[in-house]
C-alpha cells in the first residue's frame, strides 16, 4: 500500500492578481401548489427567494470556512437571479473578484444555499402524506461560465 499524501492548500503566492468571475446554476424542482405560493407570497416563513437571497451572499463570502482547501477570497461582487417555472425555481449566482485564484466553487456555494434555503422555507408544503417529499428534488448545479483576465 502506498503512502498517503498530506493534504495541502495550494500554492497560490506566485499568482498575479487579476479579474475572476464565475457563474453557477441550479434548479429546484417543486410542486405547482409550492409555485403558487411563493408567487401570491403565501409561505408561512416569509418570501423564500427573499431569504435564499441573503442566505446565498453569506454563503458565498464564507465558502473558505465550508470547503476545507478553499483560499478565503476578498469578493467584490455577488449577483443572484430567481426565475419561477410551473413546477420549479432556478437559481443563478454570479461572483466576482480580483484575486490570484478562481470563483467557481464561491458561485456553486451561492446556488445550493439558496437551494437548500428555498427547499427548507416551503418543506411543509411540499411533504406527502407520510412526511416524505417524492415531488421535491434539487438538480442541475454547475458552473456555466467562468472568466479570468
């Protein structure tokens, strides 16, 4: 068996400095009824898209502390768009910096809180009859673009 190999940061200090930007998406998938009310503002906790907003710009400025080999990175910019389909939400977070290191993992950060977040505000909506959630999924996250330079 061989060794294992030690677990490290890479080596970012001979990086210059330059423009990033990334940009993520994802999709949650609820039932019609769900749609309906996060559209007449009806969800008992409040305006889901409102709080996935802002649970997804603290994400992201904290993605260093949630993905152990991720470099803290001074963000200068967070996007976040909601687009309501019949039967689902799609998300998307676009980040920006100027650093010696990508965004990617920053806007994929952004795009499953605000999932999750999403997910947890209407949970009671979207449950079955035995508590289960055969309609609920989370699907799609990905990185749609990324820019350097």
């Amino acid at each position: 068996m061989k060794d294992a190999e030690p677990i490290r940061m890479v080596d970012i200090s001979q990086k210059a400095v330059v423009y990033r930007e990334a940009e993520a998406v994802g999709r949650i998938i609820l039932k019609p009824e769900t749609l309906k009310a996060i559209k007449d503002g009806t969800v008992k906790k409040g305006d889901p898209l409102t709080v996935a907003e802002v649970a997804a710009i603290q994400a992201v400025k904290r993605t260093a502390e949630l993905i152990p080999l991720c470099h803290p990175i001074p963000i200068t910019g967070i996007d976040l768009n909601f687009t309501l389909g019949e039967d689902h939400v799609d998300v998307r977070c676009r980040v920006k910096a100027e650093y010696k290191t990508g965004v990617e993992m920053e806007a994929l950060i952004g795009v499953a809180v605000a999932l999750l977040t999403i997910w947890d505000m209407v949970k009671y909506l979207e449950k079955d009859e035995r508590g289960q959630y055969p309609h609920t999924s989370i699907v799609d996250i990905r990185v749609v673009e990324k820019l350097k330079g």
